[in-house]
C-alpha cells in the first residue's frame, strides 16, 4: 500500500495534501535513544528482582509452596518493561505524516489508525534537532513540554482529550522525521502565518 493510498482513505472531500513524509528509522542504543532505552531496561530488572525476590521471600517466610507460575508471572511483567523500547520502535516505524491544506494527520501505514489536528486548530510548532540528520516536530503547544518517553506516546497516540465518549486532538507529534522534511513543514506552517521555534 502506498503512501497515497494510506491518505486517500482519510482525506476529506476536495482536501489535497501538500507534504507527505514518515518516520526514520533509529537505533535503540543511538545518542539520542541510549538514556531512555536503558532507564527502561534498568527499571524493568530492578522490578523483576523486587518482585521475584519478594516472592520468594514471602514464601520461605511463611512456609509457603513457592508456585512457578507466579515467579513466571512476575517475570512476564518484567519481560513487557524491557520490552518497551523495542515495541515503540516498530510501531513509529509504522507512522505515515502528511500536512494537506486544511490539517496536520497521522497515519498508521496500515490504515487501521489516523488521527489529525486542523491547522486552525494549531497554535504553534516547534522544531528539534533529533539525531545527525533528523528532527522531531512538535504541533501544538500542548506537546512543548513532553519528556522523550511522552514524546513517543503522543507520535503514536496524538495529544487529545476526551469530551463526551469522544477524543479531540489538541496536538500532534511528526517523531524522527528527515531535517529537510522537519523544513519543508515548517515552511508550509509559516504560509499559514504559524509561530515556529526551533531548538
């Protein structure tokens, strides 16, 4: 499925898009990944540890069968932790980012998830540098002040709030997008007279 039609499926009538880009992909351990992938990493072996071990305490404590499918369980949830990371990785691989005349969108390449901001809706727009060559760019306001790991869920979940059973996006994030892609959106952005910071 290409990326024209991923978008066609949710561009409104007499919509047109005018840049169109997606995620690139990034290492875990690279300069700007490392910290968060290891804090993840750290966390879920300090977990599994607590957890196993306080198991096993409790038993030899009380004198209690030490039952394996519990230590498996606790394991189990260690496991997912650790495994974080990796999943969020694939998943922004997945992304697919378009800017048309009237919206910023998000899409799943699979086409099973979109979510958008209209560009009214945008208050402003902030560019950051990601890696050598890539950038991560804020939509939104309400995302200026997301931490890494929040950064990532906002790219594949959008910035939105819940009113009546129903989410309204505030905010979007394009996540490790090319330098030039992360200027050619800005400079679109600038055309609908948005305020944009770069850092």
């Amino acid at each position: 499925m290409t990326d024209n039609d991923i978008f066609k499926k949710t561009l409104e009538e007499g919509e047109s898009i005018r840049w169109s880009g997606f995620a690139m992909p990034y290492r875990l351990l690279d300069e700007a990944h490392k910290k968060q992938t290891l804090t993840s990493w750290i966390w879920a072996l300090a977990l599994g540890i607590v957890l196993i071990g306080g198991y096993i305490w409790m038993c030899f404590s009380r004198d209690v069968e030490l039952k394996m499918g519990v230590v498996i369980i606790c394991a189990a949830i260690s496991l997912v932790i650790a495994w974080s990371p990796v999943s969020d990785k694939k998943n922004i691989k997945k992304l697919r980012y378009a800017i048309t005349d009237r919206r910023a969108i998000t899409v799943y390449s699979e086409g099973d998830k979109t979510f958008s901001v209209a560009l009214s809706d945008i208050d402003a727009a902030r560019l950051e540098r990601a890696g050598n060559e890539t950038s991560h760019l804020r939509l939104g306001s309400s995302t200026f002040g997301a931490s890494l790991k929040k950064l990532l869920a906002i790219a594949l979940n959008g910035d939105y709030e819940t009113k009546d059973s129903e989410k309204i996006y505030k905010g979007l994030i394009f996540y490790n997008i090319s330098a030039s892609d992360g200027k050619k959106v800005c400079d679109l952005l600038k055309s609908a007279e948005k305020t944009i910071e770069s850092v």
